[in-house]
C-alpha cells in the first residue's frame, strides 16, 4: 500500500529520530498505576484503559476498539498521573473544531489537567487567518508564538489540533523541529481514528499522512489509535496509514456494543418528501416542552434539515411552535450559534436537534434517549457512531432508529455477491440470456423484499410479523460494512453488529431489537397516510404588479414584527410564487377561497392566513386578466415566407426558391455597374440574373446577403460591384436550424473564393488615410 510522502525516506526515519528525550517509566515504576489514577479520578478504571495507559508509558503502539461513551479520554489523560510526567505533553489529533473545544473542556474539568486547542479560534497560525492583513498577520503571530513557547515548555499537557495544522510547515518549524518540545512528548493520541481510513483518502488527505509525524519525535514514542468502530477492513488500513509495526504493539478490543440502547430498522412507508416516518418524534398528545424526548435526527444533507424541521414543526401545538424546541445543527452555521444551541439543548430548552456530523463527533451530552438516521448512511460504522450519541450516561436508556428506503430492501445480497464473482471470472454470457434475468430479477424484488420485512412498523400495525427466510449472507471486507445485512437480517440485529466488530457476547439491559421484542415498533410508527384527494390547480392570469409589490410589503412588515432577529429572511414567510400566484386570480373575498387558493402550498397558513384575508381586503384588487398568447408564426406561413411548399414529409426540401423583387433590381443594378480596372481583378463581374439560384446542400450555415442596404454607398465605393456586400454587414444574418438556410445571391466570384484581399487592396490603394466616408445624395 502506497504511503505518499512516507516512502520519500528511510524507513528508521519514519519510524522515529534518534533525538534526547527524557526517560520513560519502567514495570517497577507502574505499580501501583491504577490506585493512584483511581484517587486522581475518584473512579475505578476498566481494564483495557489501564492496559491501554501502561502500554504508552512503556513506549509501545496502542489502537483501542471500545464503544462510545466507554472512557477511551482517560486512556490520553491517564499518563499525566504519575509524578514524573511532570512537564511532559500528549499531543491528541481531533478531527473537528467543536470536539476539540469540547474536549479541552472536559480535560481541565474532569481529569484536572492544562490543556490547549490549536486552531483558528484559539489563534492559531491557519493560512486562511494570516492572509487577512498585515495586523491580524502580526496579532496571530504572536498568539501562535506565545503558544507554541507555552507548550514547549510543558506548560500544557494536553495539545489538541488537526492533522492539517499538525503537519504544517509552520507548526513544523515551529514546534516539531525544536527538540525543548519533541523531547516532552509522551505520546500522539489519534481521536475517532477510523476518519484516518474514511478521510484519509478523500477530502482531508493530511489524515493519511498522519504517520510522517514519527519522523519527527525521539524514537519510541508512541501512537495511541482511538476509536469506536473499527471493522476489520478500516482496522487494516488504519494500521497502515500510521504505520504500526507488524508486531510489538498493543490491540485492545472490548467491542462497542451499547447494552443500553435498544436497535429499531423499518423502511420509510410514505413519499420522503413528506417526512410524515418521522410524526413519532412528536407526541400526539402533547402539552408540555419535556413531552417530547430529547432526540438527535441525522439528515445528511442542510436543506434536508430545515424541510424536517417545518414538518416537525407543524406538528406542535399552536402555542410552542415559536419556542424554539426543534433547530437544525451543521457546520453551515456559526460558531456561536451551534455553541450556544448545544447549551440549549444540553439544559432541554431545544428537544430536537436536526443535525449533520457536525454534531456526531462533537458531542458528549449524556442523556439523549433518542437517534434517528433519516435514510441510509454510507456505511455500518456510520450509524453506530451516530447510534452511539444515545444514552451514554450510566444508568440512562436510549432507543436507536434506522429509517432507510424501501429500495434497500430489495437488494438480494446474495445474488449481488454472486454477480460481482461473475464479474471477476466472466463466461462470456448471451446479452439476451442477461436481460431475461434482469427481468427475473425485477419481479422477484418485490417479493424478496417483503419477505425480509419491508413492510414492518407500517401504520397500522397489522404486518409487523417476521418472515422466515435464510440469513443474508454477510461480507464485512465490503465498503457497506453489511449494512444491507443489518437491514435485511431477521434474527436479530445486535448480532450482525457483533459479528462484523467481533464485540463480546452481552446481554443487553433493555429491550434488544425490533426483532426481538416487536413492541419496540410502536414507538417508532410513522405517521397516517397522506390524503389522496385530487386538487384542482387554480386558475391564473396576468400577475397585477401593484399587488405583487403590496405582497412584498406586507411580508417584510410581517417579518420585522415577528422575526426580527430570525435567521431566515423575508422569503421564508412567503415565496415569490406564492405572491405571484395570489396577484393573478383577481380579488379573494372569503377565507375558504383563500384556502382553496393556497392548500397545502403556504406553510404559515395556519398563523397568518387571516391577517392576509384582512390585508388583501384593503387592496383594490382588479380582476383576473387572462393571460395573453404568445405571439407566433405557424408552420404553413413559416414554410411561405421560407420559399418552401409543403412536401408532405417527403423531405423534398431542396426546392429552387423564389427570387424577390428587391432581389432581382439589385442583381441587375449591380450587373450594369462595370468592374474595377484594377490589375488584381481578374474575375469579370458577376451577373447573379444569369446564375442558377440553388442552395448548396451540406452546407447548413451560409450567410444570407440583403438586397438592399440600409445606407448610401459612398461615391468613391459606387464602382465596386462588391459594396454593398462589404458595407452592410449589420445586414447578413444567419438562419436558424432546422431548416436549412437559402442562399439568394451566391455569386461565382473571388470575393467568396478567398482572392478578395488582393481585389480590396489595390482598390482601396490610390485611397488617401483618414479619408470621411460621406454618402452621396443616391
């Protein structure tokens, strides 16, 4: 496996320098280790982070398989304990802004440890930052620098920062050459390391260097890998991309298996676009805030969120529906404002956060009873890190859901890993043999989906049975993980999560799975069937324009009294089309044709629509004005302005047309007018009368010349036969596909035979510069 930048140089140099360091602690120096953290902490530590702490002491590579919310932060802390590490530093690679913050926070007030963030909002040296202006350029220099002398002098013991700024020239210089600081490094700790193999090779391609740093750090420093899921496939690469050893490092895994979160899949019964799956979010019977539990929904794109959030909405009782409690959470937003909604939603002010990943890596809110992935994640390891955001507080239950498209239920695993063996060893199969087992296939989709439970947890409630069928066959080494057999399974969903981590055997202390204990689909029902009634569009004519500009008034007044400090704009309240459409019907006199009107497409309807009634009230509106035909040719008066008859569809275009008057009087004008006396004229003057006028076919972009220009020819160009060809320009015109263009006036000369600079040069050549072209009285 190529290793970038890493093969550019020995292999002892990548795996370390041989560079003074302070002496590390030996076996006799670690007795005792876990007394003294237990007093430090004032918690007994499990005993993959004790191993997983004494393993770095003594210099040797750790990487950690644990579930999230297990304690893998200790393991980084725990080193720091002992006396002797008095000075020294652990630098931890954290691949979000907003967990790195997190994560300082809980270092100085959980473990009592000095710990800083490197990045842009703790002045860190980014690029971005430094090409501001001069100012900034010298203000975050000096932060950086104050900094960078801060933690070379141990005077933090905790160094959070990405890969990107890790691996920069700056902080390179910097920091990692200067050996006042690689000498106090006790370990590099690589926080959620499976983005190593997910993002290494993608859009944050640092993370697939991350190994270059041992070429920095005195030889034996170790590199301690963290993360909750690791497949065998990503624990391969992730071994690589840090170059491990073969042997002689520590593998660790407990597995991240949650006992106390129960594991819901069913497919999405109605149309996506109306989120009608997700009405179990909000209690029918609601009257107060803490009804509804707290509840991460997981959309993977931000537009997505914000249509969940109007649905979700819409589903509260009038009087909290402007209380805030459903907001969306991504990275689009600010800083501050997703630092102060997860405040907000840690104290349950906000009880529904519709988030991306900005919130999957950046959360440690102990007490969330619900995660929703709304539609398929990439990959198995995707939801069990989202799922594992559920009820990480001891003692605390949690309820994971799966919400994925019906189409993922009729993919027949065993026959996709069938074709993809064909199409390693292919036979040479009949194209048509091929489509008449795509049709097979496509028949029995349907009915293979139904028996591996596409149609459980529907509404009613009535096919929530589980089939009988074969396991689907699993295959961990592929890019889903088995994702489609965690959906499809019907046995029990902990244990296909437990054969692709190689978790423990556990039982769990709540309800296990839908499969298992099929009540656990009646917290997760979606909502009643969309009504089927079909709706008339309404009938519309010329928008007025004075209404459509009363419209725009009315909601910018609506918005400034109601949503001053809102983080949507005027439009939100009302679309341009829904104002176009209401200037077009003529007058509206009662809330029913209102309502008519804009059924289902107006989303503040409920709130607004009877001050819209009153407002609209009190303009003139004028009646409806049919809406005016655009003017056109048809094709008959097309084809006679053309010179084409109607052939019937015979094709027979190439009909000789019609020469026009005008044509005919330029043509003989221009025969009568003798030619130039010029030596390099050697053509004699055309006579395009005794010409055949036929369009040459296979050539559908000539030029079509007036007849007559629009301007006097000066008197000194009236001999020139060509004038009007080389004088009015402005009156040549292409004509348009498809038909193919007419050529009026095609003579046989040099002028269109490529000779006519020679022609044109000793014309113009007896010509005094800078000479006015005035017209003559012709």
């Amino acid at each position: 496996m190529s290793r970038k930048k890493a093969t550019c140089q020995p292999r002892s140099a990548m795996r370390g320098v041989d560079k003074p360091t302070q002496p590390r602690p030996t076996h006799k120096d670690l007795e005792g280790l876990g007394a003294k953290l237990e007093e430090r902490f004032g918690w007994k530590l499990r005993a993959f982070q004790l191993e997983a702490i004494e393993a770095q002491l003594l210099g040797k590579d750790v990487i950690v398989h644990a579930g999230t919310g297990a304690g893998k932060t200790a393991i980084a802390a725990g080193p720091h304990v002992l006396p002797m590490m008095e000075g020294r530093v652990t630098i931890m690679v954290s691949p979000l802004l907003a967990l790195q913050n997190e994560q300082v926070n809980t270092f100085k007030n959980e473990f009592k440890l000095d710990a800083i963030a490197i990045n842009s909002s703790h002045g860190g040296c980014t690029p971005e930052a430094l090409t501001v202006g001069y100012l900034i350029f010298i203000h975050v220099k000096k932060l950086a620098d104050m900094c960078h002398q801060r933690v070379s002098e141990g005077k933090h013991q905790i160094v959070l920062i990405s890969p990107e700024m890790l691996l920069s020239k700056r902080f390179i210089d910097d920091v990692l050459r200067k050996k006042s600081f690689t000498s106090r490094v006790v370990s590099v700790v690589v926080d959620e390391a499976h983005v190593v193999s997910r993002w290494g090779a993608g859009f944050r391609k640092k993370y697939g260097e991350l190994g270059m740093v041992r070429a920095f750090l005195p030889r034996g420093t170790p590199i301690v890998a963290l993360s909750a899921t690791l497949p065998p496939r990503i624990h391969t690469d992730v071994l690589n991309k840090l170059q491990f050893p073969k042997d002689g490092y520590t593998n660790l895994n407990v597995g991240n298996d949650r006992p106390n979160v129960s594991l819901v899949t069913r497919a999405i019964e109605h149309p996506m676009n109306t989120y009608a799956d997700l009405d179990f979010v909000i209690p029918g019977d609601i009257t107060d805030p803490k009804d509804i539990l707290k509840t991460f929904i997981y959309a993977d794109s931000v537009s997505m969120g914000i249509d969940i959030e109007d649905h979700l909405t819409e589903l509260l009782p009038e009087n909290l529906r402007d209380k805030g409690l459903i907001r969306p959470f991504s990275a689009a937003f600010s800083h501050e404002y997703r630092a102060k909604l997860m405040d907000l939603f840690n104290v349950g002010e906000v009880r529904v956060l519709i988030c991306t990943d900005a919130a999957g890596m950046g959360c440690n809110i102990p007490d969330i009873d619900v995660v929703v992935q709304w539609k398929l994640p990439d990959s198995v390891s995707t939801f069990v890190q989202r799922a594992g955001r559920a009820a990480r507080a001891d003692g605390h239950e949690g309820l994971a859901i799966l919400l994925a498209e019906k189409s993922a239920y009729m993919v027949d695993v065993e026959a996709e890993l069938k074709s993809k063996e064909k199409a390693v060893n292919p036979k040479g199969d009949k194209r048509k043999k091929q489509i008449n087992e795509d049709s097979q296939k496509k028949k029995a989709s349907k009915a293979y989906a139904v028996a591996h439970g596409v149609l459980r947890g529907a509404f009613g409630g009535q096919t929530d049975s589980i089939p009988v069928v074969q396991q689907p066959p699993l295959d961990t080494t592929s890019m889903d993980e088995g994702l489609y057999v965690l959906i499809q399974t019907t046995s029990c969903r902990r244990k296909v999560l437990t054969h692709i981590y190689n978790n423990a055997l556990d039982h769990p202390t709540v309800p296990c799975c839908d499969l298992c204990d099929p009540s656990l689909l009646n917290r997760t029902r979606p909502g009643p069937p969309p009504l089927k009634a079909r709706q008339t569009a309404t009938k519309q004519g010329e928008p007025a324009q004075y209404v459509q500009h009363e419209l725009h008034k009315w909601r910018t007044q609506v918005y400034e009294r109601d949503f001053t400090h809102a983080m949507f704009g005027p439009s939100a309240i009302m679309k341009d089309g829904t104002i176009t459409m209401l200037s077009s019907v003529g007058p509206i006199s009662s809330i029913c044709q209102l309502e008519k009107i804009l059924a289902g497409q107006w989303q503040w309807y409920a709130t607004y629509g009877a001050e819209l009634l009153a407002f609209l009230n009190t303009l003139e509106m004028p009646d409806m004005v049919k809406k005016k035909r655009k003017a056109g040719l048809n094709t008959k008066k097309r084809k006679e302005q053309d010179g084409l008859e109607d052939d019937g569809g015979r094709g027979k275009r190439a009909r000789k047309p019609t020469m026009s008057a005008s044509t005919a009087s330029t043509s003989q004008a221009a025969s009568a007018t003798p030619a130039p006396t010029s030596q390099a004229a050697t053509a004699p003057a055309p006579n395009p009368a005794a010409q055949t006028a036929t369009r040459p076919r296979g050539t559908p972009n000539q030029f079509m010349h007036s007849a007559t220009p629009s301007t006097p020819i000066p008197t000194r160009l009236q001999q020139n036969p060509y004038a009007h060809l080389v004088y009015t320009p402005h009156q040549q015109y292409l004509w348009q596909q498809p038909h193919t263009p007419i050529v009026s006036c095609y003579p046989n000369t040099p002028f269109y035979r490529g000779s006519s600079s020679s022609h044109l040069a000793s014309f113009f050549q007896d010509t005094p510069p800078n000479t006015p072209l005035e017209p003559t009285g012709q």
